[in-house]
C-alpha cells in the first residue's frame, strides 16, 4: 500500500451487487463446515481422554457455543462494514501494524491447509482400498524417517493436485459448493454413524461406558475438552469478517451463524463420538479415534456391496474435507496474502501459494497421535486469542462500533489508523501480555517443569488470552486515548457515505466529469485530516 492507494479492489469495500450471502448461505456453510474429520478426531480424542460419550458431548456443545460467540462478534465488523480481517485490523493494530496479525492468520491457514489435504487424502485411500484391495499392500519405497509411508503420501498428493481446480472460483461464488457438500456429506456421515451402531449392535454397549478419569483430573479433561473445540475455532474466529462481508445485511450473517455453528458441530461431534465409542465394542481392541482408521477396519472382509458403501461414505468425506479446506484456509490465506502483497497478489493466487506450501510442509505429524493434535490446537490458541481480544475490545468497547472506512485505505499520517509510524504500540502491548500470561504454561505442555499456577491459566489459554490482552488494550487506550472513538455507540451506514472517488484519480478531474464512480472504488487520496480524528 502506497500513500495513495492500493492497487487491489480485492481488498475494498465489497459493493452491493457482491453482497450475495444471506442466512441460508450460511448455514449450508457451518454445515459444510462442521462436516469435516477434523472436527470428528477432536470429539473422539475427548474419550481418548477418558470421559465418557455424554460429557464429550456436554464439552462439544458448550465449547463451540462459545466459539459462535466470538465468531459473531469478529463477523459483525465484517458484516456491518463489509470489509475484510486484514483491513478490520488496521483500525486496533495500526496501517502497518496490522500486518503482523495478518501473517499469523497466514501461517495459520497454510499449515491447516497441509494438514485438511492429508486427512483428505486418508479419505482418498479408503475410496481406492474399496475398488482396489491390492492399494493397501502397495510397496513403501520412503524410508522411516520421513513419517509417512508411499501410499498414504501418494493419496495425500492425488487429494492436493484434485483441489487445485475448486480454488479458482470467487468468494462469492464458492457458496454452491457449500450447499453441495451440506447435503451430500451429512448423508455419508450418518450411513457411517448407522452403520457402526449396527455392527455395535445397537446403543446399548456404547452409551453405558462409562468415564475412565476422575476427581480433579476428570474436571480438567473436561476443560482440556472445551478448549480443544474453542481452539479448533481460533483462526476462523479472527476472520470471519472475510465471509461476513458478503453478507446482504448484518442479521443474515449473525443468527445463522450463532445457532448453526453449535448445532452443526455438536451433531458431527456426536457422530464421531459414538462412532469412535463403537470401534471398542466393535473390535474389542481400544477405541480408534481416527474414523477413518475405523471405516479402513470395515474394509476387512467386506462384500462387493460394503465396499461400495465404504467408497460411497470416503466421497462424502473427501467433498467435505475439500469444502472446509476451501472455507477455512485456502480463502483465508488467499485474502491474507492479498493484503500483504495487493500489487502482485489476489485471492486466487494467494490460495494457489497456500496450497504449494501446504504440500511442502509434513501434516502427518500434527495427526500422529491425539496428544499432538491438541497440544497444537492449544499452541495456536496462544498467539491468536491475543490478536483476538485487541480488536473486539476496539470495535466494541474503545471504539464503540465507529471505523472511518475512508482512513482504513489511507496512510496518511494524520489518519486516525496511522498512530505512530504506522503501528500502534497500544495493540502490541496488549498483544504481548495476552501471550506472556500463556507462554509458561505452554512450556510446561510441552514437558518442561512449571508451576501448577501456570498450567492452570494454561488450561484456560484461550479466554486468559483474550481477557488478558482485550483488558490491558482497554487501560491503555484510557491513559493514553486514541482519535477515531465514538462516545455512543455509532455503527456507520456505510451505503450512505460518499465513497465516489476512484483509486489514483484527483477529485479535481471527478468533478470535471460531473459524477461519481462505482461504489467500490473507495476514496484513498482524501485531502485534508480525516473527520474521525475527532471523537464524535
């Protein structure tokens, strides 16, 4: 970005004609969503844990509540203003400052991109298992060291290279896909649920298990569990607004989300608990908690007709595992990207490098075993809660719903975004000890000898985070006030503004021609102080 503008309308305020997302949209796309393996080894490694099938339930629906929450209360900014996370953080992080926020969320997306590929490609192997037994007994020709063997790698790249072509389409237009996967993937997710309770011979075995963990430790695995579903949430929390701001009204993209997104992932939760319960009734060797390991185990001495259920089912799994690859990362990436790089990048290609790196990186070993997967999950919770609670308490509390959308495009240096050299030292501050309240307990999660005080807040990482940075950010911002602020709140009806200035062009030559230009070519190159310098 430039004094005067950027070069890239991907990053604009999206118009009118583009707000094409209403309440349904979004909850085929929390459906879509939820319906993923992800979502499945994350229910089912709370029984690994040791509760029982009803409490990892209890943890599913009280964890992803709370997670729509926050995921409404980052989403209104993009829903009210329509704008994207990477210019939505400029107003608490500063012009410039907002890119480190941005490069999280990038790095964020880029490994669960690797990591929702080689899921997707387990999936892959159980559909060419079912039409060809033989590609279980494929010969290895990688060595130990590389953590992956031939075949699981081979299915990995053929799900990878198949999910080039879905990341061409725009945003906007990716919603069909959404509704395609809502609709075919609960399907193959409750034959697979039937199936397992079949074979388990009905509900019985499954719901009497009971816990294996008690007192303290029991209450902790509980806390482990609701973290784990926040967790999972972390990134998609920070940047809803990409997705929210193609919504038609803000209503539309707030209640639908609020109620689909805990029933969603708490009926695929529960799928997966149940499935992952019946794996020890069924096979009598433990639970599996990777589903796929389990519909992999029907494979055994199955008829022509089973198998062709099986593929049925692993389709279903691939549709949704491309489907949140694409919500989740892959577009989050691609605006990330764009943000940091607008003269070169779009979303489109910011997705293609997404995808590149995520082929790179090694994913097998986040997926390894269930400690791993949430010791990760827990890991990134660290860093984004803390982005997270500095731009809820600005939005909601410091600047009470006001942003000058003009200034959010503009680096001039009496902007009210522009703070100190383009950063705003408030933010980072509050950012670093919304970490620093975390990063001992971290230490010990990973094995080194800390205080049991420190693990405790640990266990809370996400809300000690937020609560941490976001009341830090607040005390701040009073001693030393900050332009742009609102005394009431003061949602900005951003259709009724003068945006009629187009990128690079004088206001002069505007006037020459006598009219205004299309809605999205934002005024950057305002002359003057932008009128929310003052408090309003």
């Amino acid at each position: 970005m430039t004094e005067k503008a950027e070069t890239n309308l991907l990053l604009l305020v999206v118009d009118p004609e583009r707000r094409q997302w209403r309440w349904p949209n979004y909850i085929a796309f929390w459906i879509a969503d939820s319906l993923n393996i992800n979502t499945w080894m994350i229910s089912s490694s709370m029984i690994v844990d040791g509760l029982s099938w009803w409490q990892s339930w209890l943890c599913v629906w009280v964890g992803y509540f709370i997670a729509a929450c926050f995921v409404c209360l980052t989403g209104r900014i993009g829903a009210v203003y329509h704008i994207s996370f990477p210019v939505t953080a400029r107003a608490s992080f500063g012009i410039w400052g907002s890119f480190w926020p941005v490069i999280n969320r990038v790095v964020m997306a880029i490994i669960w991109y690797g990591v929702q590929s080689y899921i997707g490609g387990q999936c892959v192997t159980i559909m060419i298992e079912a039409i060809w037994p033989s590609y279980r007994n494929l010969h290895n020709g990688l060595s130990a060291s590389a953590g992956v063997d031939t075949k699981n790698f081979l299915s990995f790249f053929l799900f990878w290279l198949c999910s080039l072509p879905a990341l061409w389409f725009p945003v906007q237009k990716i919603r069909h896909l959404f509704t395609v996967k809502a609709i075919y993937s609960p399907i193959a997710a409750i034959a697979f649920f039937a199936w397992a309770i079949s074979r388990a011979h009905g509900l019985g075995p499954i719901i009497h298990q009971s816990n294996t963990v008690h007192g303290s430790d029991f209450r902790w695995a509980m806390v482990k569990a609701i973290m784990s579903c926040i967790g999972n949430f972390a990134a998609l929390i920070m940047n809803n607004p990409d997705f929210s701001r193609f919504a038609r009204t803000p209503k539309d993209a707030t209640w639908s989300q609020l109620l689909t997104i805990p029933v969603g992932f708490g009926i695929t939760s529960f799928i997966g608990i149940i499935v992952s319960s019946s794996s020890s009734v069924i096979f009598h060797d433990g639970y599996t908690w990777n589903p796929l390991d389990l519909l992999g185990k029907f494979l055994d001495g199955a008829s022509s007709g089973q198998r062709f259920g099986i593929f049925i089912i692993a389709a279903g799994f691939v549709l949704a595992q491309l489907g949140t690859n694409i919500s989740a990362n892959s577009v989050s990436a691609g605006t990330d990207l764009t943000a940091l790089m607008p003269r070169y990048l779009n979303i489109r290609r910011g997705s293609y490098i997404c995808a590149i790196v995520g082929l790179a990186m090694c994913p097998w070993n986040l997926v390894s075993t269930s400690n791993n997967f949430t010791t990760y999950l827990s890991a990134y919770s660290l860093f984004l809660s803390a982005i997270a609670g500095v731009m809820i308490c600005d939005y909601y509390i410091v600047r009470k719903g006001y942003l000058d959308i003009r200034s959010l495009y503009s680096s001039h240096k009496t902007d009210p975004y522009y703070f100190t050299y383009g950063f705003s030292w408030r933010a980072y501050t509050a950012y670093i000890c919304g970490i620093m309240i975390n990063i001992v307990g971290f230490a010990g999660a990973v094995g080194c000898d800390v205080p049991i005080g420190a693990q405790y807040i640990y266990n809370v990482n996400y809300f000690s985070g937020v609560i941490v940075s976001g009341t830090v950010y607040l005390l701040l911002t009073w001693l030393f006030p900050i332009p742009g602020t609102s005394a009431i709140w003061n949602e900005v009806d951003i259709d009724t503004l003068d945006l009629d200035v187009a990128y690079g062009q004088d206001p002069s030559d505007l006037e020459a021609h006598g009219g205004r230009t299309s809605f999205d070519k934002l005024s950057l190159d305002q002359k003057g102080p932008s009128p929310s310098t003052q408090k309003v």
